[in-house]
C-alpha cells in the first residue's frame, strides 16, 4: 500500500509484472486481467448470439457517457475515432481555415500532429514552429508568435519525448483572449493526468486509448466543444446526421449533422475496444486520475534521485509543476542501452535524445530501484560525474 492507493493490488492484474520490468506505458500499456475478460466476454457474446448489435450500440453510449464525466464534458462533446492520429485530422480539416491564415505547432512535438496541419499547406495554410523554451511550457511562448492571420494553436498536452507539461488552462485563455481555435492532442495525458476539458479552453482534444486508458490499440476519443457548430466533417455518413433515414435511402435535403461531436463519426466504431474501455474506466476510477498522477510523481522523484547519484542527465522538466509525472528520458546512448536493458528483460523506448522510462499504475518504488540496480551494473557504460541540475 502506498500513501495514495493500494499498487499491489492494482499489480495483481498486470501479470507482465511477473516477466518483465515493464516501463514502457507511454508506448503501450498491458492488459489488465479485467480488460482482458471484458474482451473475451464480449467475443464470446459474438460467438454464442451472432452478436446483439442492439445491445452493444446501447453499451457504446453509456461508455460514451462514462468517457464524458472523466473528461468534465458532456456525452454529446464525445466521439469514438480510430486514434489520436484520426482526431488530429478531424480537428484540423473541421477548422475554418482559408489560404493565409496560419495555425501554431510546438517544434519537435509528435509528429502525428503536425502532419495533420502541414497537409493544410495544400490549401495555402501556414504552420509556425514554436520552440519549447527552457522548462516551463506556458502561454507566453505562443504570445511573441501570433498576428492578425493566427487562427488555432494545437499542440501536446504532455509530449511524449520528454514530458513537458503543456498548461493548458493558461494558453486556452489566450486562445480566447485572441480569438484562436485551441486543439490538444492529450495522447500521453488521458487517465495519467487530471484532465477538465471545461477548464481546459480547449476547442477539441484528441486522445488514443491504448496508453494511460489502458486498452489495446484501435480505438479514440475526440472531445468537441459544443458550441463549436461552425465546425464541418471533411467526410460524412448516416451516423453523422441529426436525423439518420430510417429506409436507408440518401436525400440532399436531409443533411442536417449532428449538433455535436457526433457529426465526426462515420460508421461502426471499434466494439471490441469499446467493452475494453468499460473495464478499464472501472479500474481507472476505482483507484482515482489524481491518485495515480501522485503515485507516478512519487516514483518519478525516486527515479531522480536514483539518476542524479550516478551522474545521468534527465532530458525534460524536473519540477513537478512542469513535467508529466510518468515520462522520464535518462541521456544515455539509445544505442549502448538499448540491448543492454532488454537481455535484463527491461522494457523501455529508444528516445530522440535518450532512453526513456515510462511508468504506468502498476508500477511501484521497488521497480524503481531495481531498474537503478540494472544501471548501477554497467557502471562501465555510465557517464562520468557531469552537472546534472
């Protein structure tokens, strides 16, 4: 038991625990015993009825309305996607942007992000590149860089190279002061950190499931502001309509879209993954976002100071306030580590700049410890003594 919640019990369902070091839930995070059984369930409803259709549309709402009240916002403000990838496009083609105006990105940023609003250069929209400077990433970064044409910011609300948090509270309030669209990919942030989408000023936010919301890959989720109704599809279906034709037969005159987020999806949704997040919404509220952002700070301040005696540079923020408490990247040479830590069944990510250590709700102080005892056995491969501050 920790001071926040019981982790041993939250381990017990994680049975990649008992094989691996696992620190790697920034790239994926394991089924949990729950998820798992929730997926068999339905699969065997599949196999046992031929699959009651009606039945799991009327599951997809009340997960739709669970997803709501994690998120502050309303079922309606809710969409399904594929990923976060899929919600970045929406957002950026859903803008109302014309040739000239331009939209601002955060440099070096998830690529994934970026692609959505640079394939906007086509229709004569410009992208500017923000840099991140120093540790605190706030709204007076973006402020020297906008000008008459700025029409959105979009960006991370953690990155994922180096967990930089991103205050949202503060750039959405410029965002309105301004008049700019505000577009968060919060990939790295759902069911990790508390995320109020009402306090966020967000215009929309992306999300994948497969990382803090604990499913497998395939499913999104995709927030939309509801007062947004100036914010078009770039496609279309009969789920995307206000009023569906009950004979299936399509009528230019009856194209009136959805009032919400609803007007974003087109056709049938990932079911298998939707009975997942079920489970997993349960586990996740079962333990708390707070408590698990406290826990993952804790241990991120022992993997600190675990670091800081062997001479190891933490790429990234280092208080609290500024960094995402579950990324961490160590400035160690991808290339020594990499196979180094995996023959130690250590699962991490090669980074840009590093290695980097991603912890998830599961994880506890003694993996902490002995990931350090991993390091402390290469002493060879270490850095020499370096200003680590």
């Amino acid at each position: 038991m920790t001071r926040h919640y019981d982790v041993a019990a939250i381990r017990r369902q994680f049975s990649v625990t008992e094989r691996l070091l696992y620190l790697d839930s920034a790239h994926q995070t394991p089924l949990a015993t729950s998820v798992r059984d929730a997926l068999m369930r339905f699969y065997r409803e599949g196999s046992e009825t031929a699959g009651p259709k009606p039945v799991w549309l009327d599951r997809v709402e009340q997960v739709r309305a669970r997803v709501a009240k994690l998120l502050n916002a309303q079922p309606s403000e809710i969409a399904f996607t594929k990923n976060t990838s899929e919600g970045m496009n929406i957002a950026a083609n859903a803008l109302p942007l014309t040739a000239g105006d331009n939209v601002l990105l955060v440099e070096g940023d998830h690529p994934n992000n970026a692609y959505a609003f640079l394939n906007l250069r086509r229709r004569g929209v410009e992208v500017r590149f923000v840099p991140i400077s120093g540790a605190t990433a706030r709204a007076e970064m973006f402020a020297p860089h906008i000008d008459g044409r700025t029409r959105a910011i979009s960006l991370s609300h953690v990155t994922f190279h180096a967990g930089h948090r991103f205050d949202l509270a503060s750039i959405g309030a410029l965002c309105a002061e301004r008049g700019l669209y505000f577009v968060v990919d919060a990939m790295q942030s759902t069911g990790v950190v508390p995320l109020d989408v009402k306090a966020s000023g967000a215009s929309l936010i992306g999300s994948g499931c497969h990382k803090g919301l604990l499913v497998p890959q395939g499913l999104g989720i995709l927030y939309c502001r509801q007062d947004l109704v100036e914010l078009q599809p770039a496609y279309m279906a009969m789920s995307s309509l206000a009023d569906p034709p009950g004979d299936y037969i399509a009528r230019a005159d009856n194209m009136a879209l959805k009032p919400g987020a609803g007007r974003f999806e087109i056709g049938n949704v990932n079911l298998p993954d939707i009975h997942a997040l079920d489970a997993a919404l349960s586990l996740i509220e079962s333990v708390g976002v707070a408590a698990i952002e406290a826990h993952l700070q804790d241990l991120g301040d022992r993997l600190i100071e675990h670091i800081d005696a062997l001479g190891i540079r933490l790429v990234g923020p280092r208080a609290r306030a500024d960094r995402s408490p579950h990324i961490y990247v160590l400035d160690l040479p991808a290339q020594d580590w990499a196979d180094y830590l995996a023959s130690r069944q250590v699962r991490v990510s090669p980074e840009r700049d590093g290695i980097r250590v991603s912890f998830g709700l599961f994880n506890n102080a003694g993996d902490v410890d002995r990931f350090a005892q991993i390091l402390t056995e290469r002493r060879d491969m270490l850095p020499r003594a370096r200003d680590v501050a």
